[in-house]
C-alpha cells in the first residue's frame, strides 16, 4: 500500500486524520493570533502550516507502519495489520491526546 492509498483508507473508516487536520489548523490560527500584527500570516499561510503538520503526521504514521508489515505492497498485508493491533481505535485515541506546542 502506498502513502496516498493508505491515507485514502484511513480517511474511510476513521475520524483521526480529518481531526488531526481540524486540531492543527486551530492551533495554527491561535499561535498567528499571538503574533504581533504586523507579523500575521495571512490565512493560506496558516492553511499551509496545517498542511505541513497534517503531512508529517502522515508520514509518521505511514513510515512506522511500512516497516513493521513484511509485504509492503500488498493490501491485505496493511488490512491484517491494522486489524490486527486494533490501530484505527488507537490513532483516534492518540489523536484526541496530542497536545500541540
């Protein structure tokens, strides 16, 4: 499976990444209500710092999960994987304890 297809599957059977999104885009908006004025970014900025949040966070996911299945390109591989140690559950828990700084 590869990034794009795993991100498509986890956006159809969980919540974590789109609250992922949601979470990193308030954040963003706070911290550049914080700046000074003159130093606010305008708000495609903001979006692209969400966006670039969202991705390493992705990433992250994606990365650790590619080296622990043995066959990365077949599908029922990540299925069984992700069944198997209940990972859907568990990233929209994590997903509700992340604490942005």
């Amino acid at each position: 499976m590869d990034k794009q297809e795993f991100e498509i599957y986890l956006n159809e059977h969980c919540s974590a990444l789109t609250k992922f999104q949601e979470r990193a885009l308030d954040y963003q908006a706070n911290k550049n209500q914080n700046r000074t004025r003159s130093a606010r970014w305008n708000d495609a900025k903001v979006q692209r710092a969400a966006d670039a949040m969202y991705d390493t966070f992705l990433t992250g996911i994606y990365t650790k999960l590619r080296s622990a299945i043995e066959d990365k390109y077949d599908r029922q591989a990540w299925l069984d994987y992700i069944e198997k140690y209940g990972l859907l559950e568990r990233l929209e828990e994590s997903v509700l304890e992340i604490e942005f700084e």
